[in-house]
C-alpha cells in the first residue's frame, strides 16, 4: 500500500475522530468517570493528541512509562477536530510568510513525525500530532469530546502479544485516511496526493 508521506489516517464515523493520550491514573480515573477532562487535568498546559493508535503506543510505551499508564480513546465531534485544523499552525517553520506571527497566535499545533509500527520501528510516512493551547483546551474539554474509554487494558493485551511475535492485526483499531478539503491539506502541511 502506498501511504502518502502526511497524511491522517484515524478510526472516525460521520460524527466523530477518535484520538488517544495517555495519563497517570489520578487524571484519567476521574476523565473515564465524567466522561471529560476534569481536575487534576490542567487546562493552561498544552495537550496533545494523536489519531494513530501505534504512534500512541510508541509514545507511551505500550503504557509502560512512568505517568502514561493509562491510555485513553477520546471521541472528538469532526466539528470541533476541523475547528482545531483550521486554527492550527505546523510546529517547525514551513517556509511560508507569516509563520512566525501565525506561530505565536495560533492555539493549535501540528507536528509530523514518523509512524510507527507494532514493535516501534519508524514508518516511511508521518503521523500527526495535534498540541491544543489557550482557547482550544476549554473547547476540547467542554464542547468537542463527545466520550472517553479506557482502553488500558487491550493496549497490554496488544503488548503481550507484540512481545510474543503473534498476530495482532485483531488487536488493532481499524484506521483509515480522514477526508479534509484543500485548504485544511494546505493548513496542516498535510499531502495533497493519494
């Protein structure tokens, strides 16, 4: 297959993207519980979220590092996931004019890096990661998370069996590109190409 070197690839349905972070239990318990982000979850700081389940992995260790034991499935209105596209600016400069400035005031950004496989190898494409800042966190608690799900322990179940060498397709969320028009393509540094 033929992967385009940035593109979204997410499981998503007519109403929603699923992203994932990963947490401490003392701030994912009590999201799981309400449903949302809630105290401990601190607003000011800048929160990042990915689309790709193996990238999650290979930034959370398989949910073995230290303060990201607990991996969660946050579903997104698409609503609320173009509004953060639009208002984002890339992370590195992009040569375009501006950047700078549209850096500074944007409280959105994007970063690509590397996908990565079951066993962490890097991918010949990119995965975005999504860094929420300033307006777009209480937008992100209050009005775009529709739900949130552990999934701590199919993340293990995945682990255990990645470590035995077995099949983990199954295991896998069934992810596929995200549709977005030219202009968010052009916003996000996305490929325009299939």
């Amino acid at each position: 297959m033929n992967v385009p070197y940035r593109q979204i690839r997410a499981t998503y349905t007519e109403r929603s993207i699923t992203v994932y972070q990963a947490y401490h239990a003392a701030i994912a318990a009590p999201a799981v519980a309400a449903r949302r982000f809630v105290p401990p979850f601190k607003r000011e700081r800048m929160t990042w979220i990915k689309p790709s389940f193996l990238w999650m992995m290979y930034r959370c260790g398989y949910a073995t590092k230290p303060g990201q034991e607990r991996v969660l499935a946050i579903e997104l209105s698409r609503e609320g996931f173009a509004w953060a596209l639009a208002h984002s600016c890339l992370s590195h400069d992009d040569r375009r004019p501006g950047w700078a400035e549209r850096l500074h005031r944007s409280p959105v950004r994007i970063q690509w890096d590397p996908e990565r496989g079951v066993r962490h190898e890097a991918l010949p494409h990119r995965s975005i990661q999504i860094g929420l800042s300033g307006e777009a966190v209480p937008r992100y608690v209050e009005d775009w998370t529709l739900g949130i799900t552990d999934v701590t322990d199919r993340v293990r179940e995945l682990h255990t069996a990645v470590r035995r060498q077995a099949d983990v397709s199954a295991l896998l969320p069934a992810e596929r590109p995200y549709p977005l028009d030219g202009e968010l393509l052009e916003t996000i540094g996305a490929s325009a190409h299939e």
